[in-house]
C-alpha cells in the first residue's frame, strides 16, 4: 500500500510536461551566452506553468480519493487510511513538482553536485525516519506524514539555494506568450519520453496491481528499486552530459560527434559490467538482502529487469546528446515508440504471466526501443550506425561470456552456496573492470596521467 500511494508522487513526472529538460537546455544556453536575466525569465514559465497544473492534479486527487481506493483493490479495513494517504500524497505531489522545476535550474547551471547532495541526504534522512516510526511503533499513515512533509522541505531548500547561486532569479508570474511559446515547443515532445519513463517506473506497479494484486507489487517493486539505485548512481555521472552538449552544440557544434563517441563507449564500460553481475547473481543478492523465501519469488524478476536496464542504458547518453542539440521532436517520437511498446507488452506478459511476464514485457520493449533510439540518433550526429557499434562494444563479449562461463561451474560447484558464489562474482567484475579499461586508450591514458600527478 505504501509503494501505491507515494507512486502518485511520481506523477509529476508526467505532468512536468517536459518542461523541466526545456529549463535546463535553456539555462544552459542562455547562461553560456551571458543572458542570466532572460534564463531567469523561463525559470518562472515552468514556475508558472507547474503551479497551475500542480494545483489541478492535487484538487483531482483530494476529490477522487475514494475511488481510487476501490481501483487500487484496497481491502475495506484499510480504506479509510489509504483515502487520507492519497489525499496527503497529493500535497506531495505539488511540492515535488516545484522541486524538480527549481532542480532543473540548478542543473541548467551545471550544479548537479549541489542536486546530487539534496537529493541523496533527504533521501537517506526520509528512510531513516521511516524506519525510526516503524520502531518505535508507528504505522503507514505516519509513514505518509513524514514522505509528504519531506517534499515540502525539498521544496524550501531548492528554492533557497537557487537564490544563492542564481540572484537574478525572484519568483514571478509576470510571463510573456513568447517564453511560453518557446519552451513548449521544445518541451512539448520530451513529454513523451517523459510518459513512457513513467509509465516503465510507476503506471507499470498499477497494472501489477491489476492483475496480479497488491501484494504482486512488492515482489516487483524491490528488484526494480534496487535496478533504480544503481542506475541513479550511473545517470548522476551523465546526466551533466546534458547542459554540456546544449553549450557545445551553441558554441562549437563540430565537437558533438566525438563528445557521441566517448561518452557512449565510457558510459558502456561504467554500466555493463555491473548490470551483468547483477543479472548472473540475482538470487544471491535477493536472498543476503531479503532472505530466501522473497528471492525465490524475485530473483527471477531482478535478473530479466537487470537485462532489460543493461539494454535500456545505452540509450541514456544518445538521448542525453541529441536532447541538447535541441531534437526534441526525435526524444518525442523515440519516447512515444517506448509508451506503445510497454502498453502493449506488459499488460500482455502480466495477464498471462503475471510479475515475471511483466519483467519480460519491459525486456521486449527495451529491445525495440534501443534499435529505434541507436538508428535515429546515429543519423542526426552524422555518424556511421556499425562501426559506431563495433568500436563502442567489441570489447564486452569476451569477458561477457567468460563471466556466464564461470558463473555455471561455480552454480555447479558450490550447489548454490550464498557467499562463495557471490564472492567469487564480486572479484570476476572487479576483473571485467580492469579488462576494460586497459583496452579503452583514453581511459588508460587519463588514468596514467592521474597517477602521475598523485606519485
């Protein structure tokens, strides 16, 4: 229940509209050229706009709470609860869609240590507070009081902090038609890559729900969770990739095609090997993070949605590069690809499959997605699609199949024993590491220079 109803607060996800990338290209290019007062003024637009529509979406959810419950297949012991928790999830929502506004200016900016550090320190407080209610004998509806007080405080501090590093900035409701215009003719179609993020993290526990029932969604949720937390970790190293290619594309466009070329291969060497321990050593991992009984029912589901973020991830710095050169009719139409592809393949998989049929749907839509995303934005970089491929990720078969290798003797050998396999897993990564980077020459080369400076 808790899962479902702070899902709604991934709603503004949707209804950011896109305007949150439109903010940071344009900070981005506005402050590169000098017109900090002009990128101040498309602040206070998303500002704006996100008012309006954070107000509608949580007067909708106060007024529909009811019927949601009855949706959601909440027992009628819990309704009561579950109505009080949308309704404060709501208040939440609107503050969350505030934060990622004044967020996005901040990394419009480049100050993505300072968004980094808000985020990973509330989140960690958040859960330390939840856990403390637990122990000393509270339930969900504290649980929800103190998610939703955290979005109000995320909010405050954002908002402080971009007074302190942009001054010219003051909150304002005086906006032109022309600013208006302008963003939303960017924004408009990263909407639709914003919808179908959506849909992969939040629409999908719904249709789980659906389906399978409440209970389905835990078993689903938890290998997804830990899938998020490892990919925070790899998109807040090229999430700055955004903001730097709308100033490179402004300022010296020539360059795009080599930044397309050595971040997608650096990207792949930071990502693959750890999706990989990940899909070969999932019941291991479930079972030291959750106990046997819940890794039999999940391991299954981590390993497929390990599979399908491995696929998925390759997209990020593509997307990232072309979104910054201003295609955003393309992010639109690769993000619309990705909607018709989860709309169709996990209601599909999860009726006849149920949890692990969902795990498959997202693997059949990242497949598809990926050779949509690769071909497309290849062709807007100008750069040949195969060689791309061959130089980007030649390097990852041989120590791709010699990790499967190893792990099925080692499954045989130790009959499945926790630690030793794991153990094993944990050095064979270390070494598919170092495999790849001695191969990469810019990687080698950077790291010498490093230690040369620290010797």
């Amino acid at each position: 229940m808790y899962i479902l109803l702070t899902s709604l607060v991934g709603y503004y996800g949707l209804a950011d509209l896109g305007l949150g990338q439109g903010i940071v290209k344009f900070v981005s290019e506005n402050v590169a050229r000098g017109d900090r007062r002009q990128a101040a003024r498309y602040i206070n637009v998303a500002v704006f706009v996100h008012f309006i529509v954070g107000t509608i979406m949580t007067a909708l959810f106060v007024f529909f709470a009811e019927g949601l419950v009855v949706l959601l297949r909440i027992t009628a012991a819990w309704t009561d609860i579950a109505v009080l928790g949308i309704r404060l999830c709501s208040f939440g929502f609107f503050f969350s869609l505030l934060s990622g506004t004044i967020a996005a200016a901040l990394q419009g900016l480049q100050r993505f240590d300072i968004t980094s550090t808000i985020e990973a320190s509330m989140n960690i407080l958040l859960n330390a507070a939840i856990v403390s209610l637990l122990l000393f004998g509270y339930g969900l509806k504290e649980i929800i009081y103190a998610t939703t007080l955290s979005s109000i405080v995320i909010f405050i501090i954002y908002t402080v902090v971009l007074r302190i590093y942009f001054p010219e900035w003051n909150i304002s409701f005086q906006v032109t038609k022309k600013e208006i215009k302008e963003l939303f003719n960017f924004s408009f179609f990263v909407f639709f890559s914003r919808a179908s993020n959506l849909f992969a993290n939040y629409i999908v526990r719904y249709v789980v729900a659906a389906f399978a029932g409440p209970a389905a969604v835990t078993i689903f949720v938890v290998p997804l969770k830990l899938l998020g937390a490892i990919g925070g970790v790899l998109s807040s190293g090229v999430n700055a990739l955004f903001p730097y290619a709308s100033e490179v594309h402004a300022i010296e466009p020539k360059k795009i095609k080599h930044l397309f070329y050595k971040s997608t291969r650096i990207f792949s060497i930071v990502s693959i090997p750890v999706m990989l321990f990940v899909i070969l050593y999932s019941k291991q991992i479930m079972s030291i993070w959750m106990g046997n009984t819940f890794a039999d029912q999940s391991y299954i589901v981590l390993s497929i949605l390990a599979l399908s973020s491995m696929i998925a991830s390759q997209s990020a710095i593509p997307n990232l590069i072309i979104t910054g050169m201003g295609h955003s009719k393309t992010l639109g139409f690769l993000g619309l690809i990705a909607l018709l592809c989860y709309s169709i393949f996990i209601p599909l998989f999860t009726y006849n499959y149920n949890v692990i049929g969902t795990a498959i749907g997202m693997l059949f839509s990242a497949i598809i997605s990926i050779g949509f995303v690769l071909v497309l934005t290849t062709k807007l970089v100008e750069i040949d699609l195969f060689p791309f491929l061959r130089n980007t990720f030649k390097n990852h078969l041989m120590p791709i199949l010699l990790m499967a290798g190893v792990f099925v003797c080692l499954s045989w050998y130790f009959h499945q024993r926790t630690l030793p396999l794991i153990s094993v897993g944990i050095l064979m990564t270390a070494i598919h590491y170092a495999y790849l980077m001695t191969k990469d020459k810019e990687i080698l080369q950077y790291a010498k220079v490093k230690w040369k400076m620290y010797i």
